[in-house]
C-alpha cells in the first residue's frame, strides 16, 4: 500500500484501488509503523521551501485517522529497523532536499 500517495491525496490506479478493497474486506492489511516516521520526516518544513509531503491538518492526526481505518492494522517494528529507518541515505536529510 502506498501511503505516501494516500497522503498526497494522489490517485491511485483502479487496480491498486482494488487490492487495497480487497485486502481490507478480507484480512485486512498491515501499515508499518515505519511509514509514519517516513511521513513525519518528508512533512516537516524544509528551508525556503514547503515539506515534500503535506498531511492534513498534520502528519500525527493523518496518521492516526489513517490507522483507524477499517481492515488497516498496525505493524511494529522492529528495534534493527528502527535504528535502521534513522540511517537514511543524504537525499533524505535537511541538507539535501528531495526533488
């Protein structure tokens, strides 16, 4: 599932749109709690320019509706991913803005 795309209020294809129904009306799905530190950090502010990703009204309420949507449970994650989710490549950084 992608959440990032969900968070930009972007379309999703007809067939993605269908997997995402499906997976809800059935098992459900599971949305790593990685993805909202990958949202928190594309949506803060980035020097002379706006977040790369804007969530309203903000990252944490976004987040949180989203999580409480019907089949969407939540994945933790590991302590190795999160330690690694905190090494992300320069592009991902302030220093080097995505884009």
């Amino acid at each position: 599932m992608n959440s990032l795309a969900l968070a930009n209020d972007d379309s999703l294809p007809p067939a993605i749109v269908s997997i995402i129904v499906d997976a809800g009306l059935a098992d459900g799905m599971f949305v790593s709690t990685a993805s909202a530190r990958e949202i928190g950090v594309l949506a803060r502010p980035r020097p002379g320019r706006p977040p790369a990703l804007q969530c309203g009204p903000d990252p944490k309420t976004w987040f949180a509706q989203f999580l409480s949507g019907p089949g969407i449970k939540e994945a933790p994650i590991t302590p190795a991913i999160a330690i690694d989710s905190s090494h992300f490549p320069a592009i991902f950084t302030r220093t080097q803005p995505i884009g």
